[in-house]
C-alpha cells in the first residue's frame, strides 16, 4: 500500500468488532430489525431497520461506551472516567461506568436541556457544568484528567469507541443477511466507521453511505475533497450530529472503506418521524431519521435492493418531538 498520510495511525478492524462483540453481550440490547410492508410497497425495494432507539439509554452509544469503558486497567477503574457531551455519549458514558462499578464525571454545557443533565445525574454521573460561550469544554475535560487521573473517552474518535458502534451492524447483517446498499447517520464519524469494519468483512459487496444534515455537511466534504474539513457547529434539528469535523481515525477509515457521504434537508426527518411514529409506532429523534431519508430520496437507485438503514437513537424530548411533527402535520414548516 502506498504511505498516506495516516499511514501511522492505528486503525481498529473487524477483529476489534468482533471483540467489542463479546464484551457488551449481555450488557447492551440486541435491538430487532423491523420491516414495513408499507415502506418495502413505496420504494420497490427490502427494507431492514435495525433500530438502536430501542437500546439501553436510547440510542447506540451505549455500545462504544461499555466497549471501551470495559478494557480499562483496574487502576483506571479505580480513578474513573471522564466525557464531554452534551448528549447521547455523555448518558452512555454514565450508564456504562455504573454498570462497570466506576466513578464518572460529564462535562456539559450550563444551557443544556434539563431533562438531558437529569438523565446523566441518574445513571449516577457527576456532572459538570461549563460556559459554552466563554469555556473550553476540551480544557475542563483534560484538566479535569490529569487532576484526578481520570481516563477522558471521547464521542467518537477513539479505536474502542469505533469497534463498539461497528457491533449494531454486524448484528443487523448476522440476523438478515448480506445487503446490497447500508445507510447510517453521520455525526463524528464513529457509527459510520464501524459499520464500515463490519460490512466490508460481512457483507462486502454492499454500497455504504454516511448521511448528513445539509446545514452540517463537513463530512461530505471531507469525503470529496480528501481534506479534513472544520466547519461552524451547523443549525439543524439534528442536534446528534451537530459536529464539526469528522475525527482522524474516523476520517481515516471512512475514506477507506465508505462509498458515499450524501445529505437530507431537516424537512425530510420531520416527515420520517411523522413515518415511524404513524405507521411503525415508534419514536425516532431527527437524528436517528437521517438514513431513511436519504433511502426515500435515493429511490430509483436502490430499487429492487436489500438495503440496510440504522436507526441510530430515539431520544427527543415529547414536547419537542409534537412541536415538530405537529407543525409537519399542519402544515407548517417545522424549525
Ligand atoms: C452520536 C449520534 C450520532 C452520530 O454518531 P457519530 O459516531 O458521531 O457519527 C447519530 N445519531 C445519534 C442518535 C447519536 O447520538
């Protein structure tokens, strides 16, 4: 192979899904794959959902979080972790370290959603509130490592992280079988990178496609251009993505192993929640809406296809989510 430039850096494998695989057995949810006839009559094609709103803490994280918090040393244990986030990552990290009998502390912003610092504060995490405006997240993180020796896990670019998010794929295509196309939300890049691992070890024929907000596309750009791309945090109803480049081992491995990154407009995740919550009963944030949107705009190519889509979480507050698919359902445009 030709020297690249991240020729240095240590990429996970599919061994290292394999692994992660066997470490969260029994701890994370084997979330169904659910199929509508409804969808599969629209598109002309076979649908297969593979629905992480049904995980622990509601959405997939929980995966690269118990992966990775499960390989710490007994003296890291000891110490704990530490995360930033403001999300989904920050209630992983503090389920997984419960569950583990360790100690962790979250870093999240003083204007996040109550319920959200409340659901973190449960699942027995010590959190930390910063500025947004005035402080620097990563600082108080790392500060708040080297102080307490506390192992600092970020949301996506870290090997364990990766591999832990690669095993919700390896589960969908050991239930249904090998795929012709897979689509998964792309935010930081460490779903996207492990169901990479996954699907070209189980399934590699099939076309993979990172799916983005329009408002938030660094990572097709950064795909096309062959650059990392930073851009401003982008202003769209898909706050599980709202990043601002994709990381360097992501970036690696997305290059590699990745066949396209596309994207939907923020109206097209209001009208598939109105979907799943209609027709499939179920609840999906704007997030976890990402792929099946670009599977509807991406018709005609995938007709006839067995196509995969993760569903990545389900976590939006009731008052937000009827604000949204009420607005949709009057007509509205949602904001
Ligand atoms: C974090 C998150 C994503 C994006 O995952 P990355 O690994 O950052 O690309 C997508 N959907 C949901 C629900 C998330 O919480």
């Amino acid at each position: 192979m030709p020297a690249s430039p991240d020729a240095s850096l240590d990429l996970p494998s599919f061994d290292d899904v394999e692994a992660a695989a066997r470490r969260i057995e029994g701890q994370a949810h084997r979330t169904p794959v659910l199929t509508s006839r409804t969808v599969d009559e629209r598109l002309g094609a076979r649908v297969f959902f593979k629905c992480e709103n049904f995980q622990r803490m509601g959405a997939f994280k929980f995966r690269g979080a118990f992966n990775a918090l499960s390989r710490f040393t007994p003296e890291q244990r000891r110490r704990g972790v530490v995360a930033f986030s403001s999300g989904n990552h920050a209630q992983a990290i503090a389920l997984s370290a419960r569950l583990l009998g360790m100690p962790s502390t979250i870093v999240m912003p003083k204007d996040a959603p109550a319920a959200k610092i409340a659901a973190t504060r449960g699942y027995g995490g010590e959190v930390v509130l910063y500025d947004r405006y005035t402080e620097d997240r990563q600082q108080i993180g790392r500060d708040l490592a080297e102080k307490h020796g506390l192992t600092l896990i970020p949301p996506y670019d870290h090997a364990d992280v990766i591999s832990g998010q690669g095993t919700a794929a390896k589960e969908l295509i050991e239930e249904v079988g090998p795929l012709d196309a897979v689509f998964t939300p792309l935010g930081g890049g460490g779903l996207l990178s492990g169901t990479a691992l996954a699907v070209r070890a189980l399934s590699p024929a099939a076309k993979l496609y990172g799916v983005e907000p329009e408002a938030g596309n660094d990572g097709q750009q950064s795909f096309r251009s062959g650059k990392l791309v930073h851009i401003d945090t982008p202003r769209t109803i898909a706050d599980g993505v709202q990043t601002q480049q994709l990381g360097d081992l992501t970036f690696a491995l997305i290059r590699r192993l990745v066949d396209d990154v596309v994207t939907v407009p923020d109206a097209a995740l209001v009208e598939a929640m109105s979907f799943f919550a209609t027709r499939m009963k179920m609840v999906v944030e704007p997030t976890g809406c990402l792929g099946f949107a670009a599977v509807q705009a991406m018709k005609d190519a995938l007709r006839g296809q067995r196509v995969g889509i993760v569903i990545s979480g389900g976590n939006v507050d009731l008052a937000r989510f009827c604000e949204l698919v009420g607005a949709a359902a009057d007509g509205a445009p949602a904001a």
